[in-house]
C-alpha cells in the first residue's frame, strides 16, 4: 500500500521535477527529483510527531516533525485538499500502528514491490519473488533464529516459483 501526493509544476521550485510526498504504512517519504537522480528523505510513521499544513490560497504547505531527531520533511505546493488528505491518512495509519500494533501481532508486513503481506523475517516476496531489503527500524529485534530459517526455506520456493513465472511462455 503506497500513496502518492504529487506537488504541483505551478509552483515555486517544483517546475522542472515536482516533489512527491509516499506514505506507505511504515513510512512517509519525501522524493525530490534533479538531473542526478532523486533525493528521498523518509520519517518512519511511529516517528512522526506532528503534521502541520499550512493553507494558501490554492497550495499549502505541509511539513511532518520527527520525534526522532531527523529534519522534518517539508512540503511546498501540494493543494490544500491534498495536503489535508495527507494529513488524515498520515494520523490514520498512526492511530492503527498504535491502537491495533497490527503488523506486529500477525508478524506480518507490506512487500515494497507488490505490497502483498509478506513475512516480517522474509527477505524474498513470495507473491512477487522480490528481494526484500532488511529495514532497519526502531522496532524490536526478531528472535529466534528458528523463525528465520523456517521462512527461508518457503523463501526459497517463492523463489523458484517466481523464476517459473518468468520463463513461462504462452503456446
Ligand atoms: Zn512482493
């Protein structure tokens, strides 16, 4: 699950490559594209302290504080029911994480590729056959070691699943 929040090319400094604000459910993100490649600055969502939007007339500025020491991330030229939708589904996702600890409790998490629930331990998607990058959070540790390489193990059938996809030709 990712949303997207594209800034306007109407607005100041986001003409040539307009910003992007990405809320998955662990982060918010802030993608700034130049002529060398992107600049993404991510607050993870339990880090988050505030969200602040600032309306204009047609754009607002929105910025997200970070309890966690890290410069906030600022937006400029988002519209005003945009950025307040950003704002909402920022506090939502926090109220969940906090209220309902979901992705905890199930041991569960979103494959940054297909956005399937995948196996927190996991490092290979089993839906999408994606490498899954460990994340390194605040969250607490994964033990035991048993847990992994269980999943290692169905992480290698995904694998050989996925590559079946691949070299499947229709006849
Ligand atoms: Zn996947």
């Amino acid at each position: 699950m990712e949303h997207r929040f594209r800034t306007s090319r109407f607005t100041r400094g986001n003409v040539v490559f307009p910003t992007e604000m990405v809320v998955t459910d662990r982060h918010v993100s802030r993608i700034k594209p130049s002529f060398v490649g992107s600049v993404e600055e991510s607050i993870s969502l339990r880090q988050v302290s505030s969200v602040t939007v600032s309306r204009g007339a047609l754009f607002a500025d929105v910025t997200v504080h970070s309890s966690g020491g890290t410069d906030p991330l600022r937006s400029h030229g988002l519209t005003n029911a945009e950025a307040r939708r950003l704002k909402d589904l920022i506090e939502e996702l926090q109220s969940n994480i906090l209220s309902a600890g979901v992705a905890d409790l199930s041991g569960l998490r979103a494959c940054p590729r297909c956005a399937e629930a995948v196996k927190a331990a996991a490092q290979v998607c089993k839906h999408c056959g994606a490498d899954i990058p460990i994340v390194l959070t605040e969250e607490a540790p994964r033990e035991p070691a048993a847990a992994a390489i269980a999943d290692s193990g169905a992480a290698r059938a995904a694998q050989s699943t996925a590559g079946d996809d691949e070299d499947w030709t229709w006849s």
